[in-house]
C-alpha cells in the first residue's frame, strides 16, 4: 500500500462546507489506516472498557458496506458542488459570476439526474473495491413486509437498492435545496448588476433591469423621478469610454460622480452590501462564541465590537507604535510612568 501524506490538518468546521467535504476525501483515503486502528484499539487489552467498546463499534459500522457506498455516494455528489462552495466563501465574490457558477452547477447536477443509472454504476464499483480491503461482501437490508423505520423498496438487485435509496433522493435534495436559495425571485431581483459598465454595453434590456432594482429601493434613492435622465448620461458616457469601463461594482462606484450621478451612486452603495452568501454572517457569529465566553462577559459593546473587529479582520496588519501613540493622545494620565529605580525621576 502506497504511503498517503496530506498537506494539512483537515478541520471539519460546522460553518465551513468546503471542510467538510475535504473531511471526506481524507476518509476515504486513509480508510484502511482508520480501520486497522479501531481494531488495534479494540483487541488491545491495554485500552480501557469504554474505549474499546467504542472502537468496536466504529468498525462494525465502517466495515458495513450500506456505510461504505452511502460514504461514496455523497463525497462524489459534494464533489461537485465544492467548486461553488469555495467560491461563494470569497469576500469580494461578485454576483454575476456566482450566478453563473450556480447555473453550470444545476445544469451538471441535472445532466447527472437524467443518467443516473450510469454514474450510479461507477460509484457502485468503487465501493465494492473498497469494501473489498475489508472482506466486505456487497448486500443490503432485507425486505420486509411492513418497514417503517427504514427504506423498505421491493427491489432485489443491491445496487439497484442503493440507486433508489441513496443516490436519487440524495441527488434531488441538492437541487431543490439549489432551487431554494438561488431563486428565481433573487436572481432576477439582483440582475441590477448590469449597472456595471463593462455589463451596460452588451446588454440591451440594462435599463428595464435597473429599473427593477430601483422601484423596490424606491425610498431609498435621492431623486428617483430623475433615475431615467441619470441613465441615459450613465450609457453615453461608458460607451464613449470603453476602454476604461470598470469591471466591479467597487470599481464602478470609485468612478461614479455622486453629483452628477446622485441616484446611480446610491444603487452603487446598495448593491456593494448586497452579499451573495451569509458566509461572513456566520463567521462572524462563530468568531462571537470564541470571543465572548463566560470568563469574558462583562465587556461593554464597544469593547467586544473592537475585539470583534479585531478577530474578523485578523489579515489586516496594525502598527503598534500607532496605536500607542493615539492611545498616549487620548489618555496622557495613563502613560505617565514613574521608573521605580531611580528615586530622582
């Protein structure tokens, strides 16, 4: 058996899909080394009664072939999605790229579904390789006549079992989930990203899409009954400077006469906080469990915002000679230090 090295330490983080999903590639790869420690662990007299009780319980569930080909099943169908996954994580992800990743995501998962019974196969295979380091002999749950525990199809042949139980509900679940929170409502509702100039010039129907966007924040815009005229300049000027059209919506709003262009400049700001994921949200929600505890409680909100701020920010370098010095400026009294081995000063 060829030796395996992985890079890095994989860390299965509840909020981090991609790690989860590496956790599984590192699974299987190290699969034989897992199984030959549990059952190390659980002849060895040495270890104590619970630790062994553990550890033989893990290798009869490791070794049944309905977990070997479930355990395949989902690490080739996540596989497909961690693509999207790592790149909806990026901070300065934009829009209308992940819109289009999510679409050769659906389409790819779609083509699957449709020939199922072929990628079915090959998975079915790979799991009866691996199985076979084990001695694990291919089968599956009997039929009964009344199941309700469990999935009770009326089908004989093993894999043909496992195509209806695991792969095709599990495959169908990722697409509806896809459904869900890339809507059609969101997607259309957030197509006011042709506002940026490299996008106005190859789309014709940009202003209607705009416009959209601009009825709903209606409230929000300084003068909306202006909006038309603004678009108009916002077209001829672009198309006249192509050469320097800008790319993002940052860019675009860098660019972008608040005075000339006061309601386009507003839709600018609003999209730059439209996030496409609650990647960030959560991190940050994550990094408050870490920094609040309970030998840490009593701190007042602008403390545990700065710590925040801190902790989310980490790849921001700070110079601490700055910091000191606006530290001495705001309270001198603090910085008054007295040397305690010289009585004279």
């Amino acid at each position: 058996m060829s030796e395996i090295i992985l890079s890095k330490e994989i860390n299965v983080c509840r909020t981090r899909w991609i790690e989860r999903i590496d956790g599984l590639e590192a699974f299987i790869e190290l699969y034989p080394a897992i199984i030959a420690s549990l059952t190390c662990i659980k002849e060895d007299e040495t270890w104590n009664y619970k630790s062994r009780g553990d550890a033989s319980a893990y290798v009869t569930i490791c070794c049944s072939f309905k977990f070997i080909i479930t355990l395949i099943i989902v690490r080739k169908l996540l596989g497909y999605t961690r693509p999207l996954t790592k790149t909806l994580q990026k901070v300065d992800q934009d829009f209308s790229k992940a819109r289009d990743d999510v679409e050769i995501l659906k389409n790819t998962l779609l083509s699957i579904r449709s020939s199922i019974e072929i990628s079915h196969s090959e998975w079915y295979k790979e799991a009866i390789t691996i199985a076979a380091t084990n001695y694990t002999l291919p089968s599956k749950p009997r039929t009964c006549g009344q199941q309700t525990q469990r999935d009770n199809h009326q089908v004989d042949d093993i894999s043909e079992y496992y195509r209806v139980t695991c792969s095709i509900p599990f495959l169908d679940h990722i697409l509806t989930q896809l459904d869900s929170l890339f809507s059609l409502e969101n997607l259309t509702l957030l197509d006011s990203f042709v506002i940026i100039p490299s996008n106005l010039i190859s789309d014709k129907k940009w202003r209607k899409k705009v416009k959209e966007f601009a009825h709903i924040y209606n409230n929000d815009l300084p003068e909306p009954s202006y909006l038309y005229a603004e678009l108009d300049m916002w077209e001829v000027y672009w198309k006249n400077h192509s050469e320097t059209a800008p790319k993002t919506i940052s860019d675009s709003l860098q660019k972008c006469d608040g005075n000339t262009f006061p309601n386009i400049s507003t839709i600018l700001r609003i999209l730059c906080t439209v996030p496409v994921t609650t990647c960030t949200c959560e991190r940050s929600l994550s990094a408050l469990k870490r920094i609040k505890t309970s030998l840490r409680n009593s701190m007042t909100d602008d403390r545990l915002n700065g710590i925040s701020m801190l902790h989310i920010h980490r790849d921001v370098e700070i110079d601490l000679n700055i910091v000191v010095d606006e530290f001495a400026t705001a309270f001198p009294r603090r910085m008054e230090f007295k040397n305690i081995l010289n009585s004279d000063e």
